[in-house]
C-alpha cells in the first residue's frame, strides 16, 4: 500500500513541476465561464425560473459543473486524461515501462491518477473562490449538503477513472484510442449533464438517463449541490453511482486481464 | 544453478499487411490481408547463475521480444520459460521482484522529477530495507558518480547521466537477474567503459546473472563468457566467444608494402586481393595456409618492404555470421 501512497505523492510533485503554465489556463478557464455565463443569460432572458431552476441556480450548476470537469479529469479544464496519456506510451512503447513494474496496474494508474486529483482540487480552490466572487454562484445551504456533494463528487471520480481506463485499455486491442476517447467524452458531455441539466430532456429521456452511469458522474453531485437532490433521494442517487461503480471495476477487471494479452510492443 | 529455462519459445506478431502509398493505404482499410511475424521461432536455452550472457543479433531479430517475455509482460505464443522456477506471466509481480530492467532506449525515471525521486519510489515498489536502500546509493555514488546529478531532474541529464541513472534504478533491490537491453545506446567511450565496469563488479559482488543485448560488441568481448545469437528469430549460436573466434575467424588478411608497385600479384591460397600502389591486402584462411607459407610465396617472387597481419575482429566475424547465414550450414 505503501507503494502506491509513493507512486501518488510523486504524481502530485509531477504536475507542480509545471505550476508556472497555470496562471494562463487561469485565464482560459474564467473566459470560458464568461462564456457559460452569457450564454444562460440569454436563455434565461425572459423568464426568471426555467422548470423551477432560478438563473442563478443554473449559474451555479453550469460554473460548478466546469470546475468538477477540471477536478475528475475526464474533459475539462485541466485536461490530463489516462486514455489519452496511455495511448500515446502504447503507441511508442513506453509502457513496457509501466508494466515492469511488481505493482498491480489497475492500482499503480489509479495511484497515477489520484495525484493528480489532489494537484486539481488544489487549483480548483482558488478558481472557485473567484467564481463565488465574480459570478455570484451559491454555496450548499448546509454542512450537510456540502458533505453529501464531496462524498457524490468522490464517486463521480471514481467512475470517470474506471471508465477512463477501459477506454485506456482499447489502446491494447488497435494502438490508438482517440475514436473511441473522443467518442465516449462526447457521450458524457451529452447525456451526464455536464453541460445541459437532464431535467431540460423529455421526461423519458430523463428517467432511462437517471439510470445511466453517464448521469452519477455530473447529474448527481451537481444537483445535490444546488438543493435540487435533497436528503433520501441523495442517498438514493449515491447508492446508485456505488452500483456503477462496484459493476464497472468488474468489468475493468475482466477487460484487463483480456487485454493483457493483447499488448504488441515491436522494438525498442 | 540455472536460473532461466526456455524451450521451443515461439511469438508470432499478427499485424496488417499495409499497401504502399495513398491509394493503398485506401486499400488497406477494406482489406484484412494478416502477416504473421515471428519474432520468436523456436529458441531453447539455459542460463546459469553469475553468468554474463551475450544476446546478439541484427535490429529485429527477436531480441527485445525475448526479454519482454522473460519478464513477463508479453505472453508467448508457446513454449516454456521458467525465471528462478517462476512462469513470468503468471507470477508476474514476483518475477518482477527479483530482476532489474533497463532498455536503453526508454526509462524508468520520473522525468520531471530530479533523480533522486525515481530511487525514493523504488524503495517503496520493491520494498528494499533503508539499511540496503543507502547503502546501494553510496555504492552507486562511488561506482557511477550518481551523487554529482542526483538531485536534478531528469529532462536535465545528459543521455549518459540518465543510462547512469538508470542502471543504478534497476539494481536498487538487489536484484537476482539483470536484462540490458543496449544499455551503451548513444553513449561516448568513457560512459561506456564506466558502465561495462560497474556491470563487472555488480556480477562479480553479487552473482547477478546479467543478460545483455547489445550492437556494440566491445561490450560484449569486456563483459560476456557466452554469446548467443539470434537471427529471424531463431538462435543460430549459442557458445563461448574463444569458440567462435576459432571457428570463423579464421580469415587473417596479411598486409604488404612492396618496394615498387607490381603490375599484377598473383598469390596461390589467397581468398580476396586488393592492390593499391605499392599497398596489397591478401584475405586468407589461416586453417589451410599459414602465414609464413603466404609470406614466403610472396618474398619469393615480389620486393617485400614491410608486413604485418591483422586478425579479423569480432566485429567482423559477426558482421560475416548475419549476412552470409555461415552458422545456419554448420548448425543443420
């Protein structure tokens, strides 16, 4: 276990060697939001309540949707993610290193990766703060709330990264991973609520969704955090992204051990 | 005691046949036209403890791929392979635990990280005790002079400060069994015979039997007893250097200043002659003629001013070994 604590603090240290390039994602990240922020503006130009969301709830949804985005790696503003990453060793060899390692793999990328999560909430810290300032967004309404969001976002980030790695592990079976990368941020950014809440979808788009994984990575901590998910029903959602979760380590198993085998690494 | 068992290894690549140019890489998308490749075609052998074994062999002929397999990572297609009594596939980890890896063209090191970040997570992976831990550090320090780059990070070393780097990152556990894959890749001549050096005394210290793939055969006649080599796959020999020296170098070239350039030289025994000026190399096999026998033939009928003979060197008989295929007639 050891090891791995090891293998994370020195993935933390990794990302600080490159702190000086932050202070330009900084402005990005915040002109990006200006963004978000006019574009609700302008749809909520008529009406001050939209299927019972108040802009400012939406505000907050849309702003703290982005900076999770940037904490759970999966698109977003910080943008470092494993199935890209593991593509490119694939693709020059450079994960034969990796797996020469005695450590589990699954584990060893998790540790990966866990470093870098600790480096973003970091970052996000501030970004936040700011945003609270500049853009009004609200805090939970109680401790109790903000507790229940951090367990939910845990969750949210435990799945991205299960989900991640079997995308990561196609690199295995064709070398390249980028359709297949693309194509499942595309499905997240769509049907998760990253970007519009589900509860703007039909009714029964809404409830197959629900359902979904896609939906306990943004949709749940997101909606547990504006109040709109509230005290048994959060317990409920979080049950939820803990099924995900406990089916798709599974699954993730499973696939490595498959994929394993399949790894060609010519040369070198 | 033998520490690596294999027999009748085979790897079979399964990769697509790709058409040339624009038009067929077109092509290529709708056409599942398969080339097997075998990296490894039937290689048996055993090494010993302590041994230093050479594993040689033109670019692709299978070398690398041998060595993923002893370590575990890729799957052979068949054929048996026993690390320390472990099947590398399936005890990967505990494989993993008692050797050490370095391929040259790749590291292991954190590259932002100054070097000393890479040794601290290593101790942990293998869980070598403090005590061996610092004492691998000082000895490392004294042996390749780690200490002078040691707390710069690793995107900052010279290639050889980082082959340095990571040699001493594969030996931190004390490992039983060591795989170089071209750890002189790139390196000048001073790095080299440092690490040829360092290689020595860990062997000799330690009994690690070291399994060394290399292009430079320097490193080969400083560290090894045993040379393997391996072509298409396929180990076509597999003996001591002193051996090989015997069987095939044979060929000497005799060097010749005459007095005054002869319009035509015609020497019974010679295999190749080359004139230049007053300048003749004469090839010849040393198992049918001698070198006086030549010598004096020569003296004989032309104005000898100086000589000298030349041996071939290994280099050169390896170089023979790969492109005329000598081995495969006396193998089969």
């Amino acid at each position: 276990m050891r090891a791995y604590l090891e293998i994370c603090k020195k993935s933390f240290q990794e990302r600080m060697a490159y702190r000086g390039e932050l202070l330009i994602r900084f402005v990005g990240i915040f002109m990006s939001f200006y963004l978000l922020y006019m574009f609700w503006k302008a749809l909520y130009a008529n009406s001050t309540d939209v299927q019972g969301i108040s802009f400012h709830s939406m505000i907050t949804y849309t702003i703290m949707s982005a900076i999770m985005g940037g904490i759970i790696n999966i698109f977003g503003i910080l943008n470092v993610y494993l199935a890209y990453w593991m593509s490119s060793r694939v693709r020059t060899g450079e994960i034969v290193m990796d797996m020469m390692k005695p450590t589990d793999f699954q584990l060893y990328l998790f540790s990966h990766s866990f470093g870098r999560l600790l480096f973003n909430v970091i970052v996000s810290v501030p970004i936040f703060i700011l945003a609270v300032f500049i853009f009004k967004i609200y805090l939970p309404d109680s401790l109790g709330v903000l507790a229940l969001f951090v367990v939910s976002l845990s969750m949210s980030y435990l799945l991205t990264f299960l989900i991640d790695f079997m995308v990561s592990l196609v690199s295995f079976w064709t070398t390249q991973n980028q359709g297949v990368g693309g194509f499942t941020r595309l499905i997240i950014a769509l049907l998760s609520g990253a970007f519009i809440p589900l509860w703007f979808f039909p009714e029964w788009a809404r409830n197959v969704l629900s359902y979904f994984p896609f939906a306990s990575i943004y949709h749940v901590p997101l909606s547990i955090y504006i109040g709109k998910i509230k005290s048994i029903e959060g317990f409920r959602a979080i049950s939820l992204q803990l099924i995900w979760i406990g089916a798709l380590y599974a699954g993730s198993r499973l696939l490595w051990l498959k994929s394993r085998r399949k790894l060609m690494t010519h040369g070198g | 005691m033998q520490v690596i068992k294999i027999e009748d290894l085979y790897k079979t690549f399964k990769t697509y046949k790709r058409k040339k140019g624009f038009i067929g890489s077109i092509q290529t998308l709708f056409t599942k036209e398969y080339i097997t490749v075998n990296a490894v075609d039937g290689v048996s052998f055993g090494i010993d403890q302590g041994e230093i074994v050479g594993y040689v062999g033109p670019n692709g002929a299978g070398k690398s791929t041998t060595i993923k397999m002893l370590t575990g990572i890729l799957y052979p297609t068949s054929g048996v392979i026993e690390v320390c009594g472990l099947v590398p596939t399936k005890d990967r980890k505990r494989n993993l635990m008692h050797i050490g890896v370095v391929f040259g063209q790749r590291t292991q090191l954190w590259w932002d990280l100054p070097l000393i970040e890479s040794f601290e997570l290593l101790k942990h992976i293998y869980r070598v005790p403090e005590k061996i831990y610092r004492d691998n550090i000082a000895l490392f320090a004294e042996l390749l002079d780690i200490d002078e780059f040691i707390h710069t990070p690793v995107r900052l070393l010279s290639l050889g400060q980082r082959m340095r780097g990571d040699i001493a990152a594969s030996l931190l556990h004390n490992p039983d069994i060591l795989y170089l894959d071209e750890p002189t890749i790139g390196l000048d001549v001073v790095v080299k015979e440092r690490i040829r050096q360092f290689i020595k005394d860990i062997n000799i210290e330690r009994k690690t039997t070291v399994i060394l793939t290399t292009h430079d055969l320097l490193d080969i006649e400083a560290l090894c007893n045993r040379i393997m080599i391996i072509d298409h796959g396929k180990v076509i020999y597999d003996g001591s250097i002193d051996e090989i020296r015997r069987r095939f170098g044979t060929e000497s070239t005799l060097l010749i200043d005459f007095k005054e350039p002869p319009d035509e030289l015609e020497v019974d025994g010679a295999l190749e002659i080359q004139l230049e000026g007053i300048r003749a190399s004469i090839k010849f096999d040393r198992k049918r003629f001698t070198a006086s026998d030549l010598i004096s033939e020569i003296a004989g009928k032309y104005p000898v001013l100086d000589l000298t003979i030349e041996d071939i060197s290994l280099d050169g008989i390896i170089r023979d070994v790969y492109e005329e295929g000598k081995l495969d007639e006396s193998i089969s």
